[in-house]
C-alpha cells in the first residue's frame, strides 16, 4: 500500500501520528495535496485545516511542513475553538 508517516505537533502535545494515503493543505501559495514519495517540500502554512485521508480535520492558526523521505511533520499553532475560551 502506498502510504507515508504523518505527524502533526503543537508545542503541547501530538496531535496525529499515523500511516495516511494523502493529506490536503493550504500554504501561503494556494492548495495542495501531498501523496507517499512526494518531493522534499517545507512550506508556511496560513490560518485553515489539515485534511486527512479518512479522517477528522485538524484545525490551525498556522505552522510548518516538512516532507522528506517519505516522512510528513506538520508542527502547528492549535487553533482554539470558541467554546473553549474563558471569558
């Protein structure tokens, strides 16, 4: 099967660390989808959400991906929902 390691840090906690087929990402530059054996990329990621192949999006209010050999880290500044936030 084609996959590649995929995870997703803040700078708290792992967020997501799992085999995937695909992940779906906005960068400052437009969309883009990264598959198993992508190119080496690094890239600034704006306001948005991590799509993950099968499963939940991941909210952010920006970060940071790596793609290299086979490995996909995204380190993000977690965006919190309102529901959270204490008046």
């Amino acid at each position: 099967m084609n996959t590649f390691n995929l995870r997703v840090l803040s700078s708290v906690r792992v967020l997501f660390s799992e085999q995937v087929a695909s992940v779906f990402l906005s960068g400052d530059e437009g969309e883009f989808e990264l598959l198993p054996f992508h190119y080496p990329l690094m890239a600034a990621l704006p306001e948005g959400e991590i799509v993950i192949a099968g499963y939940d999006k991941i909210p952010l209010r920006q970060g940071v991906v790596v793609f290299l050999d086979n490995i996909c880290t995204i380190i993000i500044e977690e965006l919190v929902a309102e529901s959270f936030i204490e008046n």
